[in-house]
C-alpha cells in the first residue's frame, strides 16, 4: 500500500515514526510518503517537508505566518495527488490537516485520523467536519472516546503511544552520569518562539538552587545559537537529542506545556509546568478554550496533579516556589508519585503504533 503522513511538530514527528515502523512491520510492500521529522525520515518515509517549516503556534503568529501556511497547504494537495495514496493519515497538527481532509474526501482518498485535534478543549463544533471528513478515527485519550461518542462519531482508542515508547526507553540501561550533582531538567519546548519566551525565566532559578546542576534539553531542530543568545553569561549544560536520558536522570523538571508534560510524568519526575506566551494570542485563547488544565497530565486525571503556572503566574519568584516545592516537600513528592503510578494504568498497556497500523491497513480491505 501506498500511505501519505502529515506531521507538523516534533511530538507528531516522534508518534509518526513509530507508526511507520509498525506498517512496515505489518506490510512489508509499504511505499510511505510523508511531512514531518528527521525520525520518521529515519523510520523508512520519504520526507517531503520538515515540521520546523511548519510549527506556528497562537493565533497572532498563525496570522503573521499566513501567506506561508496558504502556499504549503497547495504544494501538500499537489503533492498528494502526484503520489496517488491508497491513505491519508493526518498526526494532529489541526489547522493544516483539518483542511487537508476537507479537500482529500472530495478526491475520494480515504482519509484516517491518528491523534485527534482537541476538539473537547475549543470549537467543539469541529467535530462536524471531522466526522464529514474523516473515515476512521483515532484517538490516545481515554475519555476522548466518550466526547465523539455523544457527536455520534464512533471512534477507535487505540492507547496512548507515549506508553511504549517511554516503556522501551525504560528497559535500556542508563548511559554515564550527566553530572555529580542531582539534576534539574529544562525543557523550554521546540519551537523558538516558546524557548524565547520561557528559557530566560527557568534560568533564574540557578541561584536559587545551587546544589542542582540545570541541564537544558535542546530542541535538535534549534541551533545552539539560539540557546547561547538567552543564557549570555550563564554557563549551563545542553543535551541535543538526549531529552529521555535527561529525564531518567533528573530529580525535577521545569516543562513548557505540551507533550512533554505527559513524557516527564510518564518517567516519573517531579515536574512544573511553564507557560508564557503572546499577550493577545493567550487572551483569546482564554476567550475560546474550555479546559480546566492545559497539562495532559492535570487533563487526563481530571485534578491539579502538577503545578501549572501560566502566563502572568510564571514569574521569579513563583516558579522558585513551585520548584522548591517539588525537590524538597516529601510528602508532596510521596502524593505525587501515586498519581503517576495511576497516571500510567490510565492510559494501558496497549500498543498504540501496533493497534493503529492495522486499522490504517484495515481500510483498504
């Protein structure tokens, strides 16, 4: 079978190349074609475009970025059609792929969902068009089954892929220590915009904390560059690609919100999740989204299992709260740890690439 993939961030990139695999595995004939990252690159598709190209984040930057967006969104369709796929499967990235399937179901390609958009947290309406759009859908969240099942939009939980992937990097032995001291975990996320806007508070932690060594995880698709520039004086050390090492050595985390919230839980380390972003770009959101948290973790539980600061709240002295609190409050670590232990049989045991390469293969038959 021919299959065309659509990702358009690194969290996309990541569940997309271990999709690839499980339809090599399952169908040795593959032929995949697809927009994403240098790991699906790796995994056996042939990339078309690369996410950094693509990952524009809030509305006033989407806005900015529009003539662009417009542009990729006719290649892609040209590109599609040229490729003639038996499948189209689009890895969340909404406001790309929500378009893409509009226009792929009235050329008669059968369009399959991996990772719903989050339509429970924002224009819930949306889910209209999916299920007008969309012949198979399938989602990572438990209770993302019961939120489609009252639109009447019969979907498939596949598990969430987070599970084995972080289940595989579990099993390999630890590799040299990154430091003598114990380790704090900066993950300011992947895009520059978000490393711009969180990196320089998470930095002013240092001083707070002088028997921690801060260690940055680098974005591999950033250039050092970027990093040097917010940290000016400062000397601290970066791991590029290493992120999961990082992880499974660190006592604490500060994680800008996104995938990396449920990664850093799903290793088990205590965690505060960071979120600046643009004034008017947040204000709206504020307007328009309906959600108690904006971590996965807090999502999926349904409580504040992590601390959140967000926007105005991630400032100095807050985060140096927030942070002493999760490396020095026993009993708030002891309660914490429970609730990643239920966190993950949560989510089960399933393997997702597995269970979600055979229905994309399913369809055709």
């Amino acid at each position: 079978m021919r299959y065309y993939l659509i990702a358009g961030e690194a969290s996309g990139d990541l569940h997309g190349s271990n999709l690839i695999k499980a339809l090599h595995q399952q169908d040795p004939q593959a032929n995949i074609r697809c927009w994403g990252g240098d790991s699906m690159e790796a995994a056996g598709a042939t990339l078309v475009k690369h996410y950094r190209e693509l990952a524009f984040m809030g509305f006033v930057e989407v806005i900015t970025h529009l003539p662009t967006i417009l542009k990729n969104i006719d290649f892609c369709k040209k590109d599609i059609l040229s490729f003639a796929p038996d499948v189209l499967v689009l890895i969340d990235y909404p406001g790309f792929n929500m378009r893409i399937a509009a226009w792929a179901k009235k050329q008669g390609i059968k369009v399959v969902y991996y990772i719903s958009p989050q339509v429970w947290a924002w224009k819930e309406k949306r889910v209209i068009k999916l299920k007008r759009d969309v012949d198979k859908m399938l989602v990572i969240l438990p209770f993302e089954k019961e939120f489609y099942k009252k639109w009447d939009f019969d979907v498939i939980y596949v598990g969430h892929p987070l599970i084995e992937v972080v289940a595989d990097e579990k099993r390999k032995p630890l590799s040299a220590p990154l430091s003598e001291r114990p380790i704090v975990a900066l993950l300011p996320g992947s895009r520059s915009q978000e490393i711009k806007a969180k990196l320089p508070v998470m930095l002013q932690m240092i001083p707070y904390f002088p028997q921690y060594e801060f260690v940055i995880a680098q974005a591999s698709a950033q250039p050092d560059a970027l990093y040097h520039e917010i940290m000016g004086d400062k000397t601290v050390k970066m791991v590029k690609g290493d992120t999961y090492n990082l992880l499974r050595q660190s006592a604490a985390a500060l994680v800008t919100s996104g995938t990396a919230t449920l990664e850093t839980a799903l290793f088990g380390v205590p965690e505060v999740v960071c979120y600046k972003g643009n004034a008017v770009s947040f204000w709206l959101a504020k307007k328009l989204v309906n959600i108690k948290y904006i971590s996965l973790v807090n999502l999926i539980m349904d409580k504040p299992v992590i601390r959140e600061l967000i926007q105005s709240d991630l400032n100095e002295q807050s985060l140096k709260a927030a942070l002493g609190e999760i490396l020095q409050d026993n009993a708030y670590i002891n309660g914490l740890k429970k609730d990643y232990a239920a966190l993950w049989d949560k989510l089960g045991s399933t393997h997702a690439s597995n269970k979600a390469a055979q229905e994309i293969i399913a369809i055709k038959q």
